[in-house]
C-alpha cells in the first residue's frame, strides 16, 4: 500500500473543498494545522468536481484548486470532472 496526499491552504475558500473530498474518499485522514490541511489516502485519492459544487453551492473549476494548493505526492489523473493521485506500478 501506498500513500498519496494533498495539502491546500487552510481558509475559507478550502473548508467545503476538504469537505468534498473528505465525502468522497472515506479512508483518507485529514490532518488540520493552522494553516494547512493535509489529507492522507491510502493507494488513490479522488477530487471530484460534483461533489464540490455540491459543497460550494455554485460551479466549480477543478483548476481552482491551483490557487490554495501547497503540494501534493502522487502521480495526477486529471479531466474536466476528477483530479485523482495515485501510484502508478
């Protein structure tokens, strides 16, 4: 098993983004630091864009996360409705 993260930046505009992906990958641990969040997922994490927009309220780019992202660790799956990181073997 491997482990792939994301961190973004801890504010406002983050909180229902973490929740969304919080709801959509539910073996991922979310660390909480004052002004970070890192989340945790074992072997592949998925960011889906429905799911946001469900927890915003209003349409949502995926490339919006590029303002509040720090880092992340795993090879990146992405189209217009999921980012998904991952190990490729």
């Amino acid at each position: 098993m491997s482990t792939v993260f994301i961190a973004l930046q801890a504010n406002e505009e983050t909180r229902p983004i973490i929740d969304a992906i919080e709801l959509d990958n539910p073996k991922a641990v979310v660390h909480r630091q004052p002004a970070m969040v890192k989340i945790d997922a074992p072997d592949e994490l998925v960011i889906r864009k429905q799911t946001i927009e469900e927890q915003l309220g209003r349409a949502f780019d995926l490339q919006e996360l590029q303002i509040n992202l720090i880092t992340l660790s795993g090879n990146v799956d992405e189209d217009d409705e999921t980012l998904t990181l991952r190990w490729n073997s």
